[in-house]
C-alpha cells in the first residue's frame, strides 16, 4: 500500500472504426513532457470519471466524447505522482482532434511499434489492445484451473490467462501475472461490477445462439467486458 496521495486520472481509449487508437504527447511545462499518451486528465473532487473524461478531452482536444465505456482501472507510481488511472473506450465522439494545448496528436496502429517516448503507463494499455474481441479458445488446450496462470498462444504471442469468478480473484491472479481473465456466464449486473475495476482485460463467454453476433459483442464491452470468447467457457464448447 503507498502512503502518497491517490491521484484519479480519467484516459480516453479512443477507437477509430478500423482500430487506430487517438495518442497525443504531453505538452511543454508538464512532466513526462513530449511523451505519447492516451489522452485525459485528473478527476476533479466530485467528478465521475465519465465526466471528467468528457471535460479533459473537450479541453484539451475539442472532441465532444458521446459515449465512454469503462475498461481499466490500475495504478502507476511516478516520481511525480502515485495515479489511480480509470481507461475507458471510446467509441463514439463528434469532432476531429483540434489541439487546444500546442501538442501533438496520432491515431496509431495498434499493430505497429510504439511511437516513442512513451509514457510508461501507456505501455500495458496499447498490448491490451492487441487482444482480439473475439477469442476462440483451442479446444486442444485446458482452461486455467482455480487460481491458475495459464499461458495461451494468440496470433504468435503468448499470453497469460486465468479465470475469474469476483473481484477479488480478478485482483489476486493480475498480481500473480495474468494478461487476461475468462469468467463463466454471469449476470449482466454481476459483470458489470467485476469489470467496473479491473486491472487487466475480462473476457465473458459466447453463450448466445449465434455465436459472435455483433449485437452480444455491443452488449458486453457496455458492461466493461473486453470481449467475448468460445470455447470451454461459452456455447462453443457445448
């Protein structure tokens, strides 16, 4: 536990349809300044992050953030500051980046490399992004037991997963290193809770009659979720 002070960040995951993610670098007089980072701000006493995340963007970018959707919640300790970051995906805003503070700004391929400097913060979140939204899980390969790591190879890179059935177990297996976390067929409210803080990506099975329908997709990143995935878990394995 730090005994610095918890600072509250809201970031913006902005998603263009063909999956180029909105970067712009610090500008001047800010520390980290000309690092490459998802763009936001810090979440003002009484303020939602949703809110906040609305305000810092049309502040700082004029885009007006229609819908934001929570992903990520993890802290980073930087000699300036111990920050509790709130990620959340965007995927439908109105405006084009207009820079209002002098900085740079990008969409990147999550494909390619890093741009550089990158604030070091950004670094898990852009190989997070890596992850399909659709996951088949090999058949060949057993799920994580209880408490497990298990790694798992998608599209020549090895992760590491593990499943989750609250959050408390979704805190303890990211300490013990996993990537990305597979629960069993919750209720919506349910899931929306164990996503509501999660520091690591959380997949929910494909249980519905037309697997990878859009609409199932749609439904679960609005509740946090990173994805769907067939297999042991969901309706492909039934």
């Amino acid at each position: 536990m730090t005994t610095r002070p918890i600072v509250p960040v809201a970031a913006a995951v902005l998603l263009r349809d063909d999956g180029a993610v909105l970067l712009a670098d610090r500008p001047a007089g800010k520390p980290y300044a000309g690092h490459w980072e998802f763009p936001g701000g810090k979440i003002e006493a009484g303020e939602s992050a949703e809110r906040a995340l609305v305000r810092e963007l049309a502040e700082e970018l004029h885009i007006e953030v229609v819908e934001s959707i929570p992903w990520l919640v993890f802290e980073f300790d930087y000699p300036h500051a111990y920050v509790r970051l709130h990620f959340r995906r965007v995927f439908e805003w109105r405006g084009e980046p207009a820079p209002l503070e002098g900085q740079r700004w990008m969409f990147h391929w999550i494909a390619e490399p890093a741009p550089q400097p990158l604030l070091p913060a950004a670094l898990p979140v852009l190989r997070f992004l890596r992850l399909p939204q659709r996951l088949s899980w090999p058949r060949e390969q057993a799920v994580p037991a209880a408490g497990e790591v298990r790694e798992i190879l998608i599209d020549g890179t090895v992760w590491r997963a593990a499943v989750c059935n609250d959050a408390a177990e979704l805190r303890a297996l990211a300490a013990s290193g996993a990537d990305f976390a597979l629960t069993g067929a919750l209720p919506d409210a349910q899931l929306a809770d164990l996503c509501s803080s999660t520091p690591i990506p959380v997949y929910a099975p494909d249980c519905e009659p037309d697997c990878g329908a859009q609409e199932t997709l749609e439904r679960i990143r609005r509740l946090g979720a990173h994805g769907l995935v067939r297999g042991p878990l969901g309706s492909g394995n039934r």
